[in-house]
C-alpha cells in the first residue's frame, strides 16, 4: 500500500489550518474555530484511515482466498493435496 500520495495532501492541508487556528488580530475569534475543525478532522481522519485501510484489505483478501477456493473442483484438488502430501511424507 502506497500512503505516501495521502499523508502528503493531508499535511498540506492540515499546515494551511494552523495559521486559522493559531492566528490572532481582527476577526480571528471568528476563524479559529474553523482552524480547530480543520486540524482536528484532518487528524482523525488520517488516523482512522491508516487503521482501517489495511485492515479492510486483509478482509478481502481473506474474502478472495474463500471464493477462490470455491471455483476449483473438487477430485482434481483431491488428486493434488495426495500428491503433495506423499511427497512431504517422502521428504521427512
């Protein structure tokens, strides 16, 4: 997974809010509370996607290995595990 294109905008934008945020003089008590919005929405939202991506991909690849081995047929997979297995026992 490549996060790089995603940290990268997201810390742009969140480094345009801190000026809102931290920003003092006329009419800033107006604009820091879209400052404190916008940091602390971008925070979690990064979070929570660098947390939830990879764990959505393992679930569907668990998914893909489930319905995968639904498509095969039966005997012939039979017919491939006897022959692993016999050259495994062979082997030890």
């Amino acid at each position: 997974l490549r996060f790089r294109p995603i940290m990268m905008t997201t810390m742009a934008a969140l480094l345009g809010g801190v000026p809102l945020m931290l920003g003092t003089g006329t009419g800033s008590e107006i604009r820091q509370p879209l400052g404190y919005a916008m940091v602390g929405g971008l925070i979690v939202s990064q979070a929570l996607t660098l947390f939830t991506t990879p764990v959505v991909y393992l679930y569907l690849d668990k998914l893909s290995n489930l319905f995968s081995g639904w498509s095969r047929s039966t005997d012939e997979d039979d017919e491939e595990h006897r022959e692993e297995r016999s050259v495994k026992e062979a082997a030890e």
